[in-house]
C-alpha cells in the first residue's frame, strides 16, 4: 500500500506506478512545449521563419486544464496555448514547426494550411464536402485569435449554447452536437488583456446568465513592457474581480473565483478539477486566476523583455519558472510503501535529465523533419522554374538579360514561391516580344503554379460547397387571389413563426428583441409562443451579442444576433470583422458559423440612429454576405435562404418600411431571394440607376417626374451588396442605356465606389458609357435631426430628379435645357 499520494488524480484508486507514469507525461509534454518554444524563436532569428508569438511559461497551467478538457468540450483561446494543443492531442511536434514556416501543406499544416500565425489552433469542425463533424467526439479549438480580448466574445456563444441544448425542447436529437448540454466552453486570456471591453462586456453577460464557462486568466504582470499596476486598478486580479463573485445565497448569479500560482502543480491540479466540476454541473461560470506566471523568453520573438524588467524580476522568474518549479517538485516528491518500509519517488534527477536529453533531440529531429520536407517542396518548384528559365534562354535574343535574373535568384540563401513567382513574371516581361515554345511552357507552368498558390492562398473566404447560400434554389413568393395588404413588420413576423416552427434550432436573441419582440414587433409574440430560450433580450452589448451569435453557430445551432440600429455596428464591428469575417478563411474551410446579423437602418431621425456607414461595414466584413433588401417580403426570402445555407450574413432591413404595407405571401417560410442577383424594378431606356435599400424608394418616386420631363430611367435594386450581381446583369443595362447613376446615402466615396469599382472595373462596364458616371449620395457628416435635416443631409427625391436631369442636359442641351 502507498501512503500520502497527494490528490493530484482524481481516481482515488490510483496505484503509485500510475501515479508516477502520468506525472512524468505530465512534465514531458511540459519540456517538449518549451524547447519547442526554445527552438522556434531561433528558428525566426535564424531567418527560416518569419514571427514567433510563443507559450513558453505557460505550459504547467495548461496541463492542469487538459486533464478536465472533455470530448464536446470547445476552447476559445488565443496565442499562449501551445501546450494544451500538445496534451490534447490537437498537434504534434511537425505540425508545431509547420506553422511556424507558414506551410501551405495541409496535412503538415492541418490548422490552417499556413494562413494563421503561429501558436493559433483550429480543429476541423467539418469536413470536405462541408458537413459538421460529431462534435461530441472530438475535443474543440475554435480558431485561436491575436486580437487582444477577441477571443471573449466567442467564449460565451460557446458556453451559452449549452445552455440552450440544456433547455429548448427539441434539440435532443443534436447529439452530434452536445451531450444534453453539458459541454464547458474553456477561454484563455492573458491579465493585460482584460483590460479590453471585450473581456468585461462578456464576463458581465455569462454572470447574468450562468453559463459553463471556465475563463482562465495568465497573469505574467506585464503586457509587453507594461507592468500590471498601471493596467488595472487592483494589482491583485482577483481582487478586481470580486464584485462579480457569487454569493452562497440560492439563485445568486455571478461567478466563481479560483486562484492559483501558475508554478503549483499540484494547486493547478485540483483548481481546474473544482472549477469543471462546477461548471459542468452547476453551469455556471467560473474564473482561474492563474498568477505568478512567467514569459521566459519575452512577449515575441520580436523583442527583448530584457529592456524593461529589472534584474530582480528577471532574477525572480528563473527561479519561479513553472518547469523548474515543477521539476524541484518531482525531485522532492515522497511516498511511503508499507509493504517494504521505503520511501519512493517519482524521478531522480538523473532521470530528468536523461529525460530532458530524448525530448531535446526529439523535438530537434522532428523541427528537421519538417523543414527538409517544407523545402523539398520549395526546391522542386526552384529546380522545374529554373529548368524552363535555362531552356528559354537557349532560344531566346535576351539570354544575358535572363541569365543575370537566374544569377540573382540562386544568390538567394532560402528563395520562397514570392522568389520564384517574380522570377517567372521578370523573365516573362524581358521576353515580352517573343514567340517561342519555350516560353509558352513557362507561361503553363506560371498558371498552373497561380491556380495552386490561388487555392493556397486566396480560397474559402465563403464556402463552395453545397451549404452555400447561392447554391439554394430560388422560390418565388405566391400570392392568394384576395391577398392581404399588412404593414411590412407582419411579413417579417408572420415568416419568422413559420421558421420557428420549422427549426427548433434557430434561436433568437437581442436587445428588446424577447418581451416586446424587437422595437419594431418583428418577433412580436414569438417569445410567449416559443419560449424564453429561444426569443430572449439581451443587455444592451452589441459585441457579445455578435459573439453569442457565432459561438452558438459554431456548435450547430442557427442563431438569429440582433443588432437594434445600424448604426450600432460600429460597436461590434471588430468581432465581425476578424473573428466572424475571416473564420472560414484562417481556417481554409475547416470551420464556419452561419450565424444570421440582423439590424434595420438607412433613413430616421437623428445623427446616431440615421447613419448608412455601409462603405466602412463592407469593407471590413468580407467573408460575411451583406443583405439589403428593399422591402420586407424580400427581406423574409433572404431569412429563408440563409436558414438554408450555413454561411454567415448581414441582413439590414428598411427602418422606415415596417409600416408600410405590402401584399403578404402565401407560402411564409418557403419563398426564398436569391443571394447575389439583381432586380430590374422599373425598365428604361435613358440611363441606368443603380440602388438599394431606403433609397430605392426615393429614385422610384424620382423616377415619375423625370418621366414627365422626358428622361427615362432604368432602375436596378442590387439587393445584396456582397455577393454583388453574380452574373453582371448591370453591364447589360449599360449597353442598352450607355449612361450610369450610382444612388446611396451613404457618405461620399462610401459603398457608391465599392459598387462604381464592381460596374466599371469588374463587369467592365466603362466601355459602354457615353457620359461619365455619377453619384449621389449623403453629405460628408452624420444627418442632422429632424425631416428638415434629412432633406438637408442625405439624398432627396429633388436630389435625384436633378442630378439625373444633369446629365441629359450635357447631352442634349437644348432638348434639356439648364434648370438653374
């Protein structure tokens, strides 16, 4: 029998020898982690790798957490988690290294295929063809994020969809999904980085509303050279966090606060134990303050932290350093063994080291590995270009001038596929004016190599399998012979119960969106019909509600995220942008979030409730379709489609439209608008008039008296603005009016260029044009208040009647004489 094993397993049965084997798997997988860390920043100083963000000082506490990290279980973490991503499986050593390379092999590099920076993990939640994985077996990385504090946000979606599988009737049979809800979503953050509003936005929200979520927090005392002290109001975290602690009152919200030195081994150990118990059976959140943590060789491998710590916390740090503290530990471990009155141990230092000497060489071996199959690949691609070169020169006027490009490129110590791509392109122009096979060869080989490093490098910003919102079949509303005339708010809500009951998955969150059904009734009544869970209001934080949104999405649920105001986008902009935007591209499709945005703008009263910030919104939210549709039996086709597809949208309906009535469908839930294609509202022969949203309204009121004064306008509603008319429907309108009139209320130079460059550029439309393009958009500033003030501020119906007449007078000046 063996006395005094301390609990560090929670089997209570656990033989010594077990003990002892999990232990030391403990420590290796700690010193592989390091002289991984070690390695890859001389890897970066060396020239072979480009940047190094690392883990190293943060191993010990990771482990702690890997051993209560269940399959279903998700994390939401970000550059410091290389260790777990060892423990649980989710790397090996050459993967490591092949992230540090940025190798576009995906099977050396199955987290991204070299798109995300090193030390960012993604497990593949589906597979090829797009179909969701059994998320239920597998243990879950959601694709790690560098922006400080972006990855919070996320955390509670994730956490929160336990919720929801624990409590909405309906979903029991999503056991692909989640096991009764009784996954943890696990979040990493550094201490620096809690001070973002992302992190307190969050953590006010899963306190509201108890979720299983265990947040871990790495306080190393700087953020980068900045010491915590002047982060933070309380030096000591915990401390700060103690408004949010519950009490042991019944239904006291709130969370859990653990502490522990992140050199403690066995602390750690019984910290994370508590804090999952907790939060799987409570489902509540809980908060791991991990202090005393170290960063042993900096912030990055851009930087020395020798420059701003003083000799005394330098001095600290190595002897607080958690593998030496977790090493002195081993060492001094005792058990007794009453069978043979001695005392034993987990490992002499004799066999750490012997240890520590294998894992060194193993960790060095594989990096080696690696990096000869990395630039085998390179080689091969150097050795067939230079080949075709060498062959090109032998027929071509210009050898010398070649030769000296192939001199340059093998001067090169480590030319990369940018080397050989301008190789090819150099030569390729200094024989611009031949014509020899040789190079038409290299030219083949250029595009076929530009299709390869296409798919490597510029794929899957949206999906291209068949869950993609263009590959869902259009299905035109019908319409009963004494079709009901309504306000356009019952569409949208009458269509919404039809999705509701049809989807037990799709829920539905926002501010005042539960108990009143939105500010504008569009979910009016559905919270008593459907329950709390899935139509509920939210508190008034427009980026955990976008982060709510996508983590449920990732875990198979078909959120519906509303966002009040257009205008309060802006709020939650840097969610969208690089979480939600990129999460198909960083990850080369091996994750997605069909998460539905919905917000209503354009024209009202007021400077903050009137803005169409659309050109900021699309040009930071490529990978999310943006939706506009003009009125709410387009708007409801387009919920229609997208509950259909599992891809990410935008979906803005018309602020002052919800009043307005329209005839209703007779198959809600059923007809569909199709994603990317444009509508011809109003047929013209004059010039075409390009528009969307609120103001299509005014250009069609416009459009009545330039008929009177002889101008007759085509009017196109693009519908969405991403996509943008798939099949350049536009340019066929320009052929026949040669004249075109982008309308926005927008700010000048807004989404007026982004679908000017579309028109123009893409679809080429410049060459059917006989007069110069114009816009007509809001002033430079937000609109002012009141009627008066959006006459004043954005585009009018005087606006458009003039501005278009313009254009005729510089045609035919005498046939449309000057106005004024």
């Amino acid at each position: 029998m063996i006395k005094d094993i301390d609990p560090i397993i929670s089997d209570a049965n656990l033989s010594f020898q077990e003990f002892k084997k999990e232990v030391l798997n403990d420590y290796r997988l700690c010193i592989i982690s390091r002289y991984c860390s070690l390695l890859a920043r001389k890897e970066v100083l060396s020239g072979k790798a480009k940047f190094a963000i690392l883990g190293d000082g943060k191993e010990l506490p990771q482990i702690a957490m890997a051993k209560v990290f269940r399959n279903g279980d998700f994390r939401s973490g970000y550059y410091r988690d290389q260790t777990i991503a060892f423990a649980i499986g989710e790397i090996t050593i050459e993967n490591y290294f092949a992230q540090i390379y940025a190798d576009t092999d995906d099977v050396r590099e199955p987290q991204s295929g070299g798109r995300m920076m090193n030390c960012h993990y993604a497990s593949h939640l589906i597979d090829e063809e797009g179909n969701w994985k059994v998320l239920t077996d597998q243990k879950n990385n959601a694709a790690d994020l560098s922006p400080t504090a972006a990855q919070i946000p996320r955390l509670f979606g994730l956490a929160y969809a336990s919720k929801i599988y624990r409590n909405c009737p309906g979903l029991e049979n999503k056991i692909q999904f989640s096991n009764q809800g009784n996954e943890i979503a696990f979040g990493t953050i550094g201490d620096a980085s809690t001070s973002e509003g992302h992190f307190w936005e969050a953590l006010n929200a899963a306190c509201a509303l108890q979720i299983p979520m265990v947040l871990s927090i790495w306080d190393d005392g700087y953020g980068i050279s900045v010491e915590s002290s002047k982060q933070r109001a309380k030096d000591d975290f915990s401390e700060l966090l103690q408004g949010f602690k519950r009490t042991h009152e019944e239904n006291s919200r709130g969370c859990e606060i653990i502490t522990a030195h992140g050199w403690d081994y066995p602390e750690l150990i019984e910290a994370y134990a508590r804090a999952e118990k907790i939060a799987r059976e409570k489902h509540i959140p809980v908060i791991i303050h991990v202090s005393e943590l170290t960063q042993p060789q900096g912030h990055s491998s851009s930087g020395s932290h020798e420059r701003y710590k003083s000799a005394e916390r330098l001095e600290w740090e190595k002897e607080y350093d958690c593998i030496k503290k977790f090493r002195e530990w081993i060492i001094n471990y005792e058990a007794y063994d009453q069978s043979t009155n001695l005392k034993i141990h987990v490992a002499t230092e004799e066999e750490l080291l012997t240890l520590e000497k294998e894992i060194k060489q193993l960790v060095k071996e594989h990096q080696k590995n690696e990096w000869n199959k990395f630039r085998t690949d390179m080689d091969a691609l150097s050795n067939h270009t230079l080949s075709l070169i060498s062959s090109l020169a032998d027929e071509s006027v210009k050898k010398a001038f070649i030769n000296l490009e192939k001199e340059n490129f093998l001067n090169l110590s480590l030319p990369y596929k940018k080397d050989i791509f301008h190789l090819i392109r150099k030569v390729l122009r200094i024989v611009r004016e031949e014509r020899t096979q040789a190079k038409t060869n290299l030219q083949n080989w250029l595009n076929q190599l530009a299709e390869n490093e296409s798919h490597n490098y510029n794929s899957k910003l949206y999906t291209d399998t068949k869950f993609s919102a263009l590959q869902v079949p259009y299905i035109p509303p019908t319409y009963d012979e004494n079709a009901e005339q309504v306000d356009g708010r019952i569409v949208i809500r009458n269509n919404f119960d039809k999705l509701f009951e049809k989807y037990p998955e799709i829920i539905a969150f926002g501010e005042d969106v539960g108990k009143i059904g939105d500010v504008n009734q569009g979910f009016e009544g559905l919270q008593e019909k459907y329950g709390y869970y899935r139509v509920s209001d939210t508190g008034i934080r427009e980026s955990t509600i976008i982060g709510q949104g996508l983590g449920m999405a990732m875990r198979g649920l078909r959120p519906i995220a509303e966002i009040q105001y257009l205008d309060y986008i802006l709020y939650c902009l840097q969610t969208m942008s690089d979480d939600l935007a990129s999460l198909s591209y960083r990850t080369k499709g091996k994750q997605k979030a069909p998460l539905i945005i919905r917000t209503r703008g354009h024209r009202l009263e007021g400077i903050w409730h009137s803005g169409s910030p659309m050109g900021g919104i699309i040009n930071y939210i490529r990978g999310i379709y943006v939706l506009v549709p003009r009125n709410f039996v387009q708007a409801a086709g387009f919920y229609n489609t997208m509950i259909q597809a599992e891809e990410p949208c935008l979906l803005i309906e018309c602020l002052n439209g919800y009043r307005l009535k329209e005839t209703i469908p007779s198959n809600l839930g059923e007809f569909t608008t199709p994603v990317g294609k444009i509508e011809i509202t109003r047929e013209g022969k004059d010039i075409t008039v390009v528009t969307y949203g609120a103001t299509w309204k005014i250009v069609s009121e416009a459009a009545n008296e330039l008929q009177t004064l002889g101008i007759d306008i085509e009017i196109i509603d693009i519908q969405s603005l991403i996509p943008f008319d798939l099949s350049h429907e536009i340019v066929e309108s320009l052929k026949k009016t040669n004249r075109l009139v982008i309308a926005d209320e927008d700010v000048s130079g807004g989404a007026s260029s982004y679908i000017l460059q579309k028109i123009i550029e893409e679809q080429n439309g410049f060459q059917y044009l006989d007069s110069a393009p114009k816009t007509i958009t809001a002033k430079d500033h937000r609109p002012a208040y009141g009627s008066d003030g959006d006459y004043f501020s954005k585009p009018s119906v005087d606006d458009v009647i003039e501005k278009i007449y313009d254009i005729m007078h510089e045609v035919n000046p005498s046939e449309f004489p000057k106005i004024s």
